[in-house]
C-alpha cells in the first residue's frame, strides 16, 4: 500500500495524526503534513482509512 | 431496512448515505434537501470562496454517495412517527423505516426593522454569492457578531483593503474561547485594520431603501455599505416539534450512538441524528446532552448513525473516545486558530506559551482544576496533543 497527500489541499488539520500517528506527524511550523512511512504494512491498513475518513479537506489517497 | 430517508443535504447527510453504503447496507437511500445544490462544505464559505480563491465548484463535498435518490428544494414540513413518513412543503409524503435528521441550523437574523437592502447574513452558497456581489473596493463594511464567521469574514475582506468595522455586545472577540484568547485576536485583527466596536449592541439600521449605517444604542453611528449579520444560528428543527421527541433548546437529544430519544426518555430505534440539530451525552458536559456546532463534530456523528441504524439498539456502540472530543479550526490571516475540548465548560483559563511576533499562542481550558479544553494559534503541532489527553477517560 501506498500513501500520498495532495499537499494542495492539506490543511494540517492533524486528524490523521490522531487517527494514524505512525504513519502521519505534524510539526508546529509545517504547512503540510509528515509522511512518515509512505509503503506501510497492511497492519497499518485500518488506522490508514480512518484517517482518510476524517480528512476534512480529503487531501490522502492510499493506493493498492 | 430498506427505505433510508435522511432530511438534510449538508455533510452529515452526505457522510451518513455514503456511511450506510460502506457498511453494506442495498436498500434505498433518499436525501431531502432545501438546499439547490447537491451538498457542499460551509467552512470555505466564509474564507476561500468569499476571497474568490475557491470555485462554488471547488466547495462540493469529496467523494460519491452511490445510489441516493435526492428530493432537492424540498423542505421537510412534518415527522409523522405513527405513519413513519415525512411530510414535505408540497405536501409530498416520504416513507422511511429508517431516518435521519439532520437539518442542522440557518442563521439568525436581525430581529426588527431593516433595510430593503444591504444587510445579509452569511450561511449558504447563495448568501455567500449575494455578500460578495454588494461589495465594491469603496465599500464600508459593518459586521455584527464578532464570533467566527464574523471574524473570518472581517479577515478575509482585510485582506482586499475593504473598510470593515465589527461590533459585539461581547467584551472580545470569540468570546468562547475566553477572555485571554480574545483579547489577542483583537489585537491581531487591529494589527491588520479592523476596527472594533465591543461591549456595545446595535439599537438599529440606518437607511430606506438600501443600508447607510449602523445605529448604536450609545448613540455612535457607524457609515455602512454593506451589513453582516453574524449573530448566531437557530435549528431547523420545527418539522420535528411536535413528534414527540425529546428536545433541548430546539434541538433533538440523542444517546452516545447517536439514536434518537423520545419525550418519555426511550430510544426510537429507527430515527438517528447527527449534526448541529442534535444534543448528545458529553462526559464534559456532566453528562447532560451538548449541541456541538463543529463541522468535526457532524462528520463524526453521521459516520457513526450510519453504522448504528443498520444495528438492533442493543449491538450500537456509543461515540469512540477521540472523536469525542470537540476539535474546530479557524482560519485568518496567517493565523490557524485550532481547539480542542469542551471549552464551554471551563471556569479558567491558562497561558501556557505564548509568542506575539509569530504569532503563536497556546492556551489551556480547566473546570475546578481538570483540563477540558486547549486553543492554539498556530501550534498544530500541540493541540494534537491535547487531542490525544482529552481522548483519554477522566481520572478519577
């Protein structure tokens, strides 16, 4: 599985922190969110389409 | 289940019908809406699409809802819960053997004389379009409310030059956020030209035919071009009055999964709410049902409704403990305003980092000395944080 964030429309909202904070951070001056791991294992599949789900500007895409 | 009905176009019907499909449910799914439009996100509204930057376009809601059958311009008249139907305004019935409500709020008006022209209000795609077309680059702007939609708006015109003045009865800006938070953002707005009229209320407007200005009740007068009124929002909730639900300050109360509770205290099985027509059981709240006006808030409860209407009420699951806590952004300016917790339910509130030529600021929220709430200016990163302790249960 793959990750990306279309970093036009990211916000940093940080719900995907919440829901994912393995695979997505935030730091305090950034613009865009942190992948931090951009091919995860499918352990992290769950937590990966909660955090798409909550997005408010749907700006992740998981691809395979 | 084979006949959904959701009143309501906004994001939590939209959520709630592709809710219901993701959790495989293949029965019918209509969605009443009053609105023209198929539905779209408000937060834009008073930032992007004012600014021009967004398309009305570009504000649709992401995503499909597959299979929904939508009755559009159509406002819901009545609940008949004996008959299980929904009486439209052109006297249309609509069967459910499952509903959703989910008519959320309007915006207040001003409650005496106006006007023919000029004073507006700011909540759906139309007023956005009919704000932005009464203002030219000479244009006086007075805003009235200075709570978030006031504030963005007020920043987002700052941006383009135009003249705006806001006035409040409240002592500072955005008052729910407290007194120390408040009193930056003024300084912030000031900083970029906006002129503050707090602590006093409007005794009228001024002009027949089209606005000239605003009166104070001290008397000031204040030129004006164009009027916001920005004062708050009431619930759409008089096609349900008489149902026999249980209500709080007009709107609907529901259990933590979001199923409806009738006016002897019983859940309805088959009626779910979610939004900001709906009150739920908030664990700041000393367990009374909060009516939480966020749009996280909406997504939350229309995600979970969907899953639990498809469930007896006995397999429902209640509100998951992160999502329960309250969360709002706001943007102005270079600032992004962001919170976390009931912040209605604090009696103080703390500094805890503060920055002003960032600017950046971050404050905590206490009732009787246990946190319930923090805000950031631009501290993404911390109220994160706060986020994750809030999540987790109260000590005790």
């Amino acid at each position: 599985m793959k990750i990306t964030v279309d970093t036009d429309l990211c916000e940093v909202h940080g719900d995907c922190v919440v829901a994912a904070p393995d695979i997505f951070d935030i730091g305090e001056d950034d613009d865009v969110v942190q992948i931090l791991n951009a091919e995860p294992g499918e352990e992290y599949r769950k937590a990966i389409v909660q955090a798409v789900k909550m997005c408010p500007v749907a700006a992740i895409r998981i691809e395979g | 289940m084979q006949d959904v009905v959701a009143v309501g176009g906004g994001l939590a019907g939209f959520r709630f019908a592709q809710g219901l499909r993701e959790a495989g449910y293949d029965g019918r799914v209509t969605i009443v809406s009053d609105e023209k439009h198929l539905p779209y996100d408000r937060p834009p509204l008073s930032k992007q699409l004012l600014a021009g930057t967004y398309t009305e376009e570009q504000c649709a809601l992401p995503g499909d809802a597959p299979d929904v059958t939508w009755v559009m311009g159509r406002r819901a008249e009545r609940l008949d819960r004996e008959r299980r139907v929904v009486v439209l305004d052109d006297g249309a019935e609509v069967a459910y053997d499952g509903l959703l409500i989910a008519t959320g709020r309007r915006a207040r008006t001003w409650n005496g004389p106006m006007p023919a022209s000029g004073v507006h209000t700011l909540r759906d795609l139309e007023d956005t379009a009919a704000f932005r077309s009464a203002i030219d680059a000479d244009a006086k702007v007075v805003i009235v409310g200075a709570g978030f939609i006031g504030c963005e708006v007020a920043a987002t015109l700052r941006k383009e030059g135009v003249s705006v003045t806001v006035v409040d009865v409240a002592a500072y800006p955005m008052p729910v956020m407290g007194s120390e938070v408040g009193a930056r953002a003024a300084a912030i707005h000031e900083a970029q030209g906006v002129r503050f009229r707090l602590g006093r209320g409007v005794a009228g407007f001024e002009g027949e035919e089209r606005v000239t200005g605003v009166r104070l009740e001290d008397g000031e007068l204040l030129e004006a071009t164009v009027v916001l009124v920005a004062v708050g929002s009431v619930p759409n909730s008089e096609w349900f009055e008489d149902a026999g639900l249980s209500m709080d300050r007009s709107v609907v109360v529901c259990d933590a999964t979001c199923t409806v509770i009738d006016a002897s205290g019983q859940p309805v099985p088959e009626i779910v709410a979610a939004g900001d027509i709906a009150a739920w059981p908030h664990h700041h709240g000393d367990g009374a049902a909060v009516c939480i006006e966020h749009w996280s808030n909406a997504r939350d409860m229309a995600d979970l409704a969907a899953v639990n209407l498809l469930l007896p009420i006995s397999d429902r699951s209640p509100m998951a403990a992160t999502a329960s806590v309250p969360t709002f952004w706001s943007d102005q300016y270079d600032v992004k305003i962001k919170s976390a917790g009931f912040l209605r339910a604090a009696d103080s509130w703390t500094i805890v980092a503060e920055d002003p030529e960032k600017p950046s600021l971050l404050v905590e929220g206490h009732r009787n000395g246990e946190l319930v709430g923090a805000i950031a200016f631009n501290m993404n990163r911390s109220i994160i944080g706060y986020q994750r302790q809030l999540a987790a249960p109260a000590p005790s």
